[in-house]
C-alpha cells in the first residue's frame, strides 16, 4: 500500500481547516492491485474446468436439472476448495516459480503478497469450502473436497511433482475430482457413470497438459521438476499423449455404453476420433524430425472435453 499524503484545505463554511486525502486515486489503484493479487492466487482458469465437468455430472446424476440452490453450493463450495488448493499450490511451489518464466509474475515471486498471508488465505478457504459442503450437500461430498485439496497440495505439489516423471498422471486425480464431489452432491453416492466421468477426465489430463509442459519444459528443467518432456524424448512424449487419448475417448464411449443416450453418445464419439487424430498428427511430426507444435493439441483438449460434458448435459436433460 502506497502512503498517503495529505494537506490542509478549509472546509466550505470556512471555519476550520479539514485533511484530505491528496492521493486517493492511487490508493484505489493499490487496494485493487492487491485484491488483483488475492485472486490470481487462485488460478481462477482453473475454476473454468470445475464448471465444466461438475454441474454436467450433477445433472446426469439428479436424470435432470438439480435444484439451483444445490447448484450453487456446490459451485461455491467447489470454486473456494479449488482455489484454496491453488493458493496453497503457490505458497509450497514458491521456490520453483520464481526461477520459471511463466510463473515468476506470480504473486509470491512478485512479492505482492507475503508467503504468511497466502499460507493463511489458502488456509481459511480450504475450511469454508469443507464446511459448506458438509454444511449443505452431505458428509460424502465435503470428505471430497477435502480429500481433494490434501491430495493435491501435500501428496502431488509437495511430494510427486518433485520426484517422479509419473506427476501429471498421479496429479491427474485432483483434476477429476470435481466430477465425484459432484455426484456425491446429488445422489450421496457414487455410481458407475460417476467413476466412468471421473475416468475421462484423469486419462485427459495428459494428453493435456504434456503440450503444454512440452512448450515451457526449459522453464521446468531450471526449476529441476522432472516432468516427463524434460527428462524423455519427444517422441516419448508423444507416445504417452497418444495413449492417454486412446484411453480418454474410450473412458468416454465407456459412459455411452452404460446407460446414455446418442445425444451424448454421438458427438462424444466425433470430437474423441478428432482428438485421437490430432494426437497422431503431433506424433507423426515428431517421428518425422519436423518442427513440433503441442499448443494445438492443448487448445483443442479443451473443446474436447466442452463438448462431451455439454452433450452430457444435454443428455441429462431429454
């Protein structure tokens, strides 16, 4: 926070002097940078995925629209537990990213917010998500969560990410966490449908991110994390995302077969041969020796998994 200068000026009746603050502006300026910072420790982004996948998955789960307010709570709830692993995720990997490129403008590296307070607001929300969801949806959903922020933070931020080319695989569960805690919401259990969902979501997960840890795995090399495009070949590399997309597509026409309509059965079943197709085609480029562009395959990850959780949706709803 800036200091705030201020001077005297005589007030309208012209009686008294009165303090003013000169620089005003600059302090509104500084309170939103720093509510900028609270928030960009949560990795709001990430949030986008939580959306994506749960509220499909409640509604597959309720045959229909659930109630709103369930919706809501479990957003709610959902998106402070995501955050709360993602503030804790900064505060633990502080050393790390303020040696990577894309991560040394991160709030802790930038030193807009002490690593005590990120500690305690990471904290803090972790214990409003838990409580909300026991609070409101059930013991099933809120055990979760928690398990969710614990694994994600204690079991792969500080353990795996660090050790093991497997990190992004075991990290994977976290991802498709959202989809159980989901379901667990609805129905206080967790069905079939339920693990199968989770399924393509964990399997995605690789095919997702390794093009993106392709692209910065000289910023992961500096920082000595030992993800897989950093200590294996691209043609490696490119095996596994081929793999994981066979395997991901085949989770999702998994769910087609127990008990789902075409209405997600068909266009889960066009946008998985596209998927699986773009994957061979980075792949081939490797095999080949020419110049590799994984952010294609990363983009394109996204509109796969929109798509087949918005024809769940659809599906829940006809």
């Amino acid at each position: 926070m800036s200091m705030i200068t201020e001077r005297p000026v005589s007030d309208p009746a012209g009686e008294s002097p009165v303090r003013s603050a000169e620089h005003s502006p600059a302090r509104s300026r500084d309170v939103r940078a720093v509510v900028a910072a609270y928030v960009s420790l949560t990795k709001p982004r990430i949030v986008e995925l939580l959306l994506v996948t749960t509220v499909p998955a409640m509604m597959l789960a309720h045959g229909g629209l659930p109630s709103l307010w369930l919706v809501a709570v479990v957003l709610v709830g959902g998106s402070l537990a995501a955050g709360a692993a993602s503030v804790l995720n900064c505060y633990i990997d502080r050393d790390i990213d303020q040696v990577m490129r894309r991560t040394k403008r991160r709030p802790l590296p930038a030193h807009t917010v002490t690593p005590r307070n990120a500690l305690i607001f990471g904290l803090v929300l972790a214990v409003v998500s838990v409580v909300l969801m026991a609070a409101f949806t059930n013991l099933l959903a809120a055990g979760l969560t928690l398990a969710a922020i614990v694994y994600y933070d204690l079991v792969y931020t500080l353990w795996l990410k660090r050790t093991t080319t497997a990190n992004t695989f075991w990290g994977g569960a976290c991802g498709a966490a959202p989809v159980l805690i989901g379901w667990a919401a609805v129905t206080g259990s967790l069905s079939p449908v339920a693990w199968g969902l989770f399924a393509v979501v964990f399997f995605w997960q690789m095919p997702h991110f390794y093009p993106l840890a392709m692209k910065y795995k000289d910023d992961y090399a500096r920082a000595g994390i030992p993800m897989l495009p950093v200590v294996a070949s691209v043609r490696r590399v490119n095996a596994e995302i081929v793999f994981f997309a066979w395997l991901t597509v085949l989770s999702s026409l998994a769910v087609w077969a127990l008990g789902l309509s075409p209405v997600y059965g068909v266009p889960t079943l066009v946008v998985g041969a596209i998927f699986i197709v773009e994957a061979h085609k980075l792949a081939g480029r490797a095999r080949r020796g020419e110049a590799v562009k994984p952010m294609r395959l990363f983009h394109w990850s996204t509109t796969y998994l929109t798509i087949v959780f918005a024809a769940a949706a659809l599906d829940a709803l006809l």
